[in-house]
C-alpha cells in the first residue's frame, strides 16, 4: 500500500516486535521521518504497541498515559494521530488468557475515550491483530479454530491496516479498533 507521508515524524511507543519493526519500515517507505526512541519533537503519530502475544503482567497504563500526555500536546498543536497496535483479544476476551484480555480491553476503552476526548484535532485508532506468523509472533494458535479464513495472517496485512490508519487522505476515522484477525472475533462468540 502506498501513502504520502512527506516527512510526517513518527514515534513508536511500548512493546517492539517484528510487526512493529516492519510498520515503521513502511511509514519511512513513505516518506515518514522515525524518531529514535522518545523524541524531544512531538510526533505527528504515535504508534502505540502492546505485546502482541498473550503474557502475565502486561499493563495498559502507562502506555495509555503516555499516549495521553502525546494526545494533549497534539491537540494543543492543532493536529496528529494515535494509533494502537493491540490484541485482537481487546474487543472478544479469551478465555485461556483472562488477565491479558483484562489489560488489551482497558487500552482499547482507552482508546476510545482518547477519540472522544481528542477529537477532532487528533485521530485515535486501533489495529487488533489476531494470529500472526508461524511460529505465531501475535495471538494464540488457538484462535486459528475460530478464525474464519483458517490460517494465520502475515506482518503485512497487518502493515497494511496500519498504513490505512496513518494515510493523510483518511480524515474522518476515529474511535474504531480494526481487527486483522481473520474473522476470529466474528466467529468467536458462535462456537458455543
């Protein structure tokens, strides 16, 4: 997918991982400037990622508050996007999983509030990613029973919705989370 980002500066905040990595490498694809770490210049989008595999002691928090603090200066300025990379889990907790899907829902009600609260200067949204990769580098290979395309996805799909969230031309999303889990949130809820 290609967009025109024409030096728009990003910053990547929270848990790094190969689709993270490979998000980043698009956006500067595109003409983004990446900033190193926490960067003294405020970002034009913040990335947000939250471990993308499900793990005890994940803690929303701080990456909320972090993108909180980024929102209110973006806002102050005029402009700008937040963007979460989270579990899909976020929208459909799991079962196996039940304090991970505790912390990927509060980021997405975050989120949310962050969309209503930041509007409309800043645009807040959310990529949900279900199983990726194989080994599986996001989601639990048990989603795939669920999932209506019965496969996992790949780093560029997932890319691909990131760069859709970021593209200049889309102006009027806010609010939502897009699950890139091939149907396992649509299926999910049915199998009992």
């Amino acid at each position: 997918m290609q967009i025109e980002l024409k030096g728009a500066v990003v910053e990547l905040r929270g848990s790094r991982n190969e689709i993270a990595d490979a998000a980043l490498h698009a956006l500067a694809a595109n003409g983004a400037e990446i900033a190193a770490g926490a960067s003294a210049q405020l970002p034009d989008i913040l990335i947000a990622v939250l471990p993308l595999l499900p793990a005890d002691g994940v803690d929303a928090a701080p990456l909320l508050a972090i993108a909180r603090s980024t929102g209110d200066a973006m806002f102050a300025r005029g402009s700008g996007r937040i963007l979460f990379v989270l579990s899909a889990a976020a929208g459909m907790p799991m079962r196996r999983h039940p304090d991970y899907s505790v912390q990927v829902a509060a980021a997405l009600a975050g989120m949310r509030a962050l969309a209503m609260a930041l509007g409309p200067r800043v645009l807040v949204n959310a990529v949900g990613v279900g199983v990726v990769g194989e080994p599986a580098i996001s989601g639990d290979v048990a989603m795939l029973g669920h999932a209506s395309v019965k496969r996992s996805g790949t780093v560029a799909e997932v890319v691909d919705t990131v760069l859709f969230f970021c593209d200049p031309l889309n102006t009027y999303t806010t609010g939502q989370m897009l699950s890139v889990d091939g149907g396992w949130s649509a299926g999910y809820g049915r199998s009992f």
